[in-house]
C-alpha cells in the first residue's frame, strides 16, 4: 500500500475530504441567489424601457 492510497489519513484530525464540499455549498447557494437577482433586476428593466418606448409611441400617432 503506498503512502497515496489512504488520502484521509494525511489529513490533520478532525478535517476529512468532505469539508471542501460542505464549504463549496453555501458559495454556490449565494452566487446562485445573486444571479437571480441581477437577472430579476435586468427583467425590470427592460420592461420598464419597453413600456416607456411604447408609450412614446402612442402619444405620437
């Protein structure tokens, strides 16, 4: 057995190879949020400006 086959027991007691995954998940949860709301924010907008352009076009006619 070589000293690569067992990576857990290289690892200080109490950290196991699973901490990266946990830590990984509340970065993915909030970058996730994020993009929701930037997306959200985009969607506004580009309503927003639809309508004004569209409105300006009524009032010409």
């Amino acid at each position: 057995m070589s000293d690569h086959d067992e990576v857990a027991g290289d690892l200080p007691d109490g950290i196991d190879s699973a901490d990266g995954d946990d830590q990984r998940g509340p970065w993915l949860l909030a970058l996730g949020a994020l993009a929701v709301g930037v997306l959200a924010f985009l969607v506004s907008g580009a309503r927003s400006l639809y309508r004004r352009l569209r409105g300006r076009g009524s009032r010409e006619q």
